[in-house]
C-alpha cells in the first residue's frame, strides 16, 4: 500500500479532517434603526457618535484615526496581495436597532435570541461562565454578570458603556497598549469602533470562571469592529473567552478589532479566542498585552476559519518577571490563507516569554507565522522559547514563516524550533496495517499533531473549540 501525496484526497480524508462550519452558517432579515450606510467619510464617524450620543473627546479620537487609516498604505508590501479586494467604499460600518443590551435572555429580540441559541451560548452561561456579552452586528445585544461579581467591584460591560460610566478607569488605558497609528487596521478600528467589551477585576480578585464574548455578523457587506479593553488590578485573575461566526455571503466581509490588555501588578490575563468566520471574512486583528511586575498575560489562540486571518497576538513586558505566552493552532483549508503569529518585546529585566505555533494546510490552504522577539543589550535575564511547526497535507499546500528575534547582550537565553513535515507514506502505511482506513489514519496523524496544544485549551468552556475536538476524536474511533 502506497500514499501518494500529490495525488487529491479522497472525500473521507477531506471529512475527517475540514471542521464543520454549517452551524454558523444562517442568518435573518436585517431590521435595524440605525445604518451608517456604505462608505467611510468624516459624516460616517459623526453618525457613529451622533447615535452613541459620545463625548467630544471620543468624536475627536475617531476623527484623528481616519485621518491616520486614510495616510497609511495598505501593508501589501509585505503582506499579502488580497488585501486589495477590499472595497472599503461598499462597506457599511454601522448597523443597530437602537436598544441597549438587556440583563435576562427573555428580553432580548427573538431572532437575536434564535441565534444565540443555535450557537449554545446561554446555555453555556448557565453551565458554567461568570458573564456573557453577546454582540450582534455592531452593538451588545445581551450582557449580563453574575450578581456576587459585581459585589465585588467586577465590571463587565461594553465600550461604550465604559467609556461613558468609567471614564476614570477607561481613558488613561484607552489606545495607550494599541496606538492608533499602530497599523492601517487599527487606524480603521479606532475611527469606527462599537461593541466589544470593557472589563476591570479590582486588586486581588481573582475570577474562578470565565467571562465570554460572543461576536456574530448577521448582515451582508458589513463591518464589525468591536474594541475590548481589559484591566487586572493588582494580583488580580479572569479567563476572558471569546468566539465569532458569520453567515457565508457571495460577497466579502470585514472584521477588524482591537484588543487592549492591561495586567498590572502581579495579575493574570488569560484571554482564549476560538475563531470560526465563514469563508467570505477578512478578519484583521491587533491583539497585544502589557504585562507590569511579577504580571502574565497569555493568549491561547485558535484560528479555524476565515478567507484571510492577519493576526499576531503580543505582549510587552514591562515590569520585572513578567511572562507572556502565546499558544496557537491555526488552519487553512483551500481558499483560506492563516497569517498568524506573536509579538514578544522583553522591555524590563529577568522576563520571560513562550511561544508555540503549530499550524496545518488543507489542499490549496496557506498558513503564515510571523513571529517578533526584542531584547535589548540594556537588559539581563530576559528568557524566550519559540517553537513553530507546520503540517502539509499534501503537495499544493502552502506553509511560509517569517521568525524576526532580536537579542542584544550576551545576559539572555533564546532559543527558536521550527519544522516544516508533511503526513508522511509511512505513518499512514503503518496505521493502515493496523485497520485504519487511509482517511482515519490522516485524520489521527492530523490530531497527533496539534494534541499538545488542544488539552492547553479550556475544551469544556467553548462550543466552537468542541468542533476541534470531534475533529480530534474522530480519528481515534476504528
């Protein structure tokens, strides 16, 4: 029995290793009292605030980032040539019925709450989440906290609301881990920015379950650009998860948020995204924590989805002995490109970071990793591991990595492990003798692969990560 990688996979490979995506694959008529229309001018970013009824100084903001997203070049220079089919003149940028999230699920409209609920995400919330914000389009629709976390200083709402009734503890945070000139992308984000979260734990509190977000398109050429900002006080704790889907339409869609983390004091972030856009998404995030003294901030990432993913998770670490971590999986299937990877910046002494990428292309799929690590000479005692492994299933797939580690002095310890394989004739001979069928074999070579990763992951908090799971047992069954 030989394996032929060239050739095309039958269709039970194809089965055992694609990940199904129908169940976000719905959508319901639009009815919303607010549509900032198509196109992005100075009257879009004056709609958007007229509507959020927002301070000057956030009208200010917005319009400063348009002028910065208009300067910049589209980073095709090195980045990939499909950025340019972004028509940023057929987008609409804003879309809302008008009314504020509600506390209970009942009081939310009833498609919003037909969809939430084929996505299981209230019946997550009762099992076992401390929070839910689910965002629909460009505003929370639902959010809500248990009572007992707000006793104790817990706040969980959404940008706006923060912006508006924390403005203390907002502002001197807001845009400062995430410059607005930081990329074209967050440029974009910051000119037209709604939805996301804002999330501050008081010192020393530590969350023992987990807030989530739930982020969905429902509506054809739309853009979401939801803003979160997350602030641990000092020895504070919280997991905070989010998930996404979107309808797949004929036309292309636009995602593009920005995430902002603050881990003061010996806090821990840990902040876990399970991605799973249709097809037709361009989904270009600017993720990136500060961690201060004794403080972690990890990103657990799993990307599975999208027609182009840009994103690149990073912490700063500013304050003594603190760590950053950035744990992925990413995969491409044929039409999908993953252009993943992670930002470390040692900014203060005895440091420490960890990356592990692990990624896998399916038929014409490409993944991309583009890490960053920077120590300077000033520091000593700065630690770095960085690993990243790329999987090909067959021959017209597409594996690149760019690793960029800078480390100035001779006081610091790096180190960089890379590898590139392909399921290989032998491994899928051997498991065949042993009754596996050719499909079975690749899809148990598959999860071999990226098992490591996965029980990283908190499987039993995310219907999303379940599907990666299936995937994962699937080939175990025979």
């Amino acid at each position: 029995m030989s394996y032929d990688a060239s050739s095309t996979i039958d269709a039970e490979t194809q089965e055992a290793i694609d990940i199904d995506r129908t169940k976000g694959d719905f959508s319901f008529p639009e009815r919303h009292k607010f549509d900032a229309g198509r196109g992005l001018t100075e009257r879009t970013i004056d709609y958007i605030s007229d509507v959020k009824g927002e301070p000057q100084w956030i009208r200010d903001f917005r319009h400063k980032a348009l002028k910065v997203f208009r300067e910049k070049p589209m980073p095709t220079n090195w980045a990939t040539k499909d950025l340019d089919n972004i028509d940023f003149d057929i987008i609409r940028y804003y879309l809302s019925d008008g009314e504020k999230p509600k506390r209970s699920w009942e009081d939310v409209p009833e498609d919003v709450l037909r969809t939430f609920e084929r996505l299981g995400i209230p019946e997550q919330e009762r099992a076992f989440l401390a929070g839910v914000e689910a965002q629909y389009d460009s505003e929370a629709a639902y959010s809500n906290m248990k009572e007992e976390l707000t006793k104790q200083g817990v706040i969980f709402v959404n940008s706006t609301e923060g912006l508006k009734n924390h403005e203390e503890i907002f502002r001197p945070w807001f845009g400062k881990v995430i410059p607005t000139g930081d990329n074209k992308f967050s440029a974009l984000n910051s000119a037209v920015f709604s939805g996301g979260s804002f999330i501050y734990i008081p010192k020393g509190v530590k969350l023992k379950q987990p807030l989530q977000a739930y982020f969905r398109i429902n509506s054809e050429n739309f853009g979401q650009f939801e803003r979160t900002l997350i602030i641990a006080d000092e020895g504070a704790e919280v997991m905070y998860m989010e998930g996404c889907t979107a309808p797949k339409f004929e036309t292309s869609t636009l995602h593009s948020a920005v995430v902002e983390l603050v881990a003061l004091k010996g806090a821990k972030i840990q902040y876990v995204t399970v991605q799973n856009w249709s097809s037709n998404v361009f989904n270009l995030v600017t993720k990136r924590g500060l961690a201060m003294e004794d403080a972690e901030v990890r990103w657990i990432d799993c990307n599975i989805g999208s027609r182009l993913t840009m994103k690149y998770p990073g912490v700063i670490m500013k304050g003594e002995r603190a760590r950053g971590e950035v744990i992925s999986i990413a995969l491409a299937n044929s039409g999908q490109h993953q252009d993943t990877g992670a930002k470390m910046i040692h900014a203060a002494n005895n440091t420490t970071s960890n990356v592990v990428s692990k990624s896998i292309s399916v038929g014409e799929g490409r993944a991309t990793y583009r890490g960053q690590v920077h120590i300077p000479k000033h520091l000593k005692g700065c630690k770095n591991n960085t690993e990243c492994d790329a999987l090909l299933i067959n021959t017209r797939s597409r594996t690149d990595t760019y690793p960029a580690i800078t480390v100035k002095g001779n006081q610091h310890a790096t180190q960089h492990e890379a590898s590139v394989s392909q399921v290989s004739e032998d491994m899928l001979f051997y498991m065949q003798q042993r009754g596996l069928s050719e499909g079975a074999a690749m899809s148990l070579a598959v999860n071999g692969f990226i098992n490591d990763l996965v029980r990283e992951f908190p499987m039993e908090y995310s219907v999303e990560l379940k599907r990666l799971i299936d995937l994962e047992m699937e080939g175990s069954v025979g």
